[in-house]
C-alpha cells in the first residue's frame, strides 16, 4: 500500500531531524577529522528515514551499510542507532517476518562489527550487544504493529460486508412486501377505472381491494421498521408477527382478489417450520404469484406444498405467457434464490416446455428446530 502525502512529508521531516542531530553530533565531537566523503556517509546512516514506508528494507541496508563504512574508514559514530532503530521498526511493520529476520540478522551483524572496528569507549562490545536486543525488541514492535493494523482492516471489512448484507436483506424484504401489494393496487385500480360507469358494483370491489391492500402494506412497512428498531439479538418487537405459510390463505385470497385464479394443492402432513425457512417460503410464494400477476396475461395459478420428513418442497405454476421481466435472472427472482441459499434450500425458476412459468423451492427443514 502506497503511503499517502502526509505520512510521507512526516517521514522527510523526521529525516531532517535525524540527520541534523547526527551531523551536529559528529562536527562537535570530531570537526577536525571529518573528510568530505564523511559527510556523505553520515547523511546516509539517517537520511533514507524519508523513504522508510516506500522501500523499508533498502533504507535499512543503506543506513546500516553506510554505518560500516564510516566505522571502516576510520570514523566513530555517535547518536546513529535511533535511525536505524526507525528503519528496524518499519522493516517489521511492512515486510513479512522471514525478511525482517534476514534484515535484523545483517543490521546487528554491521552494527557488531562497527563498533569492533572504531574500537571505541561508546560502541563497546557490550553496547553493541544491547543494540542487537534493541534491534530485535523494535522488530517485534512493529511486527505486532502490523498484526494490530492487519486485524483492525479484517474487522473494517467484516463489518462492511455485515452492513451490505444487512442492506440486501432489507431491500429483499421491501421489495417482498412492496411488490406484490402495488401490483395488487395498480390491478385493482386499472379494473375500476376500467367499469366505473359501466359496472359500478365491480368498481366498488375493486376500491376495496386498493383499500385493503394499501392497509396490509403499510401494516408490513410499519411491523418491518419495528423490528428494524429493536436492539436486542434475536428478540421479535412488541406484537409482531412475521409471516409465514400460516398466512398463505391470506395471500392467496387476495391474489384471487386481484382477478388471479389460484389453486393450492398441499400433500404429506403439514407442519410447523422454524421462522426463518417459514417465511422464505411464504416470501417465494409471494413473489411468484405477484410475478404471475404483473407478467403472466390472463393467467391460473396453481400453489404446490409437498411436506416430507426432511425437505419442504414449494411449487408455484401457471399457464400464462412467461415474459422477459420473468426471466431467472430478475430482481425479484434472484431475491427468491438468496433467500433459499441462506437456509440451504435450491430454488429453480424458468419456463416449462408446455408453456407457462415454474417457481420450485427445497428447503430443508429439522421439526425439532421448528
């Protein structure tokens, strides 16, 4: 990753610092025995702290490298280990640890024999001992650093991935919801401006369908952004009541209503599913028959429940005229598939040879669970 403009005009500033405290150091101590190319060797051992976070290992090497040398020329250092304790820091925050390992092996090895060469009081033996420890202690800092970093973005993530999964969850459940209620409503509609001179009575039942269908609507909206509200895991909001297979007679009456026949055809025994596939499954019906509605033509619907020992099978049939918007790889049908993956069901949807459009969903079911 690229270091951004602020973290690189930190490190130049902190370059600057480090080599003009070196360069202050080494002229008060030994002006009278620095050579020009001692100046140069000098700004090297903590001026490449400027490019620590692009190249971590050259800078390293190349402050570590000039450090021997100077040492090997002649010269006594003074105030360089801070600069390459920096360049051992970024070493271990930035590269893997087989590579820190290498680096901090051959930054003691120079640091070791800097100080037997220049021979003096300052970097003894047992000063450039403590220096390897100090090496290894500042790797550990930054390679725990970089754990701390690594860990910190793996949350960021996961906690995005939750909220994007959240806001699918959210759209699949206002799109179940508001879809098939508008259909209704823009069916029940279009037939009562259609016969409102002509045929009062079946205006009037058209009306009330709008009326009833706007209610349910907003009674879903509403018990929807209730248990969006709750806080607590896993606790339903006061007084909702999710719907489910329960609730199929409902839905269907109100397709019928619609102008939709709808047979439902259920065999094996009937029981009762835990909340989650039982809702998936009653959201899949749902959105067949709401898609049978907006794109079917004049159409019959069939509803297949097939109960079994361990797997529910839903079908939903009908003998229209399949379109385009009905296709396997529609907003809403893809919305049916999710749902169906995330308890383990398979859901199928596409034309039938004969004609018509087929939804089948398996879900797996526990009765123990339920």
């Amino acid at each position: 990753m690229r270091p951004n403009l602020r973290t690189i005009w930190i490190d130049v500033l902190l370059a600057v610092v480090l080599t003009t405290l070196l360069l202050a150091t080494q002229i008060g101590y030994y002006a009278d025995r620095l050579r020009w190319f001692d100046y140069v060797l000098l700004v090297l051992t903590s001026a490449p702290v400027a490019l620590r976070h692009q190249f971590p290992v050259l800078t390293l090497c190349t402050m570590a490298g000039a450090e021997l040398t100077y040492a090997l020329a002649g010269g006594v250092l003074n105030n360089v280990g801070l600069s390459l304790l920096v360049g051992m820091f970024s070493v271990g925050n930035l590269r893997r640890i087989r590579t820190a390992a290498t680096v901090w092996l051959l930054a003691t090895v120079a640091v070791v024999v800097s100080a037997r060469v220049s021979g003096s009081s300052a970097q003894s033996w047992p000063e450039a001992v403590q220096a390897a420890v100090a090496f290894f202690c500042v790797w550990m800092l930054g390679e725990g650093s970089k754990r701390w970093s690594q860990r910190a973005a793996r949350l960021a993530r996961q906690a995005a991935q939750a909220v994007a999964d959240e806001r699918v969850r959210i759209a699949r459940e206002l799109h179940d919801i508001v879809a098939h209620h508008m259909s209704v409503i823009s069916l029940q509609a279009g037939l009562a401006r259609y016969v409102i001179d002509t045929d009062p009575p079946t205006a009037r039942a058209a009306i009330a369908t709008v009326g009833d269908s706007s209610r349910e609507a907003l009674g879903e909206l509403r018990r929807l952004l209730d248990v969006l509200r709750v806080e607590q895991d896993n606790e339903p909001a006061d007084g909702y009541r999710q719907p489910g297979l329960s609730s199929l007679d409902d839905l269907v009456e109100r397709t019928r209503s619609a102008g939709l026949p709808v047979k439902v055809v259920t065999t094996g025994t009937p029981h009762e599913l835990p909340a989650g596939p039982d809702l998936c499954a009653y959201r899949v019906a749902q959105e067949s028959l709401t898609n049978v509605l907006k794109h079917a033509g004049p159409a019959a619907a069939k509803v297949e429940l097939d109960y079994s020992e361990r797997a529910l099978t839903l079908t939903v049939t009908d003998n229209g005229q399949a379109k385009p918007a009905s296709s396997p790889n529609s907003h809403g049908i893809r919305g049916m598939r999710e749902r169906a993956e995330l308890y383990g069901g398979v859901l199928t949807a596409g034309p039938m040879a004969t004609g018509g459009f087929r939804v089948r969903l398996r879900l797996p079911v526990n009765k123990e669970r339920a």
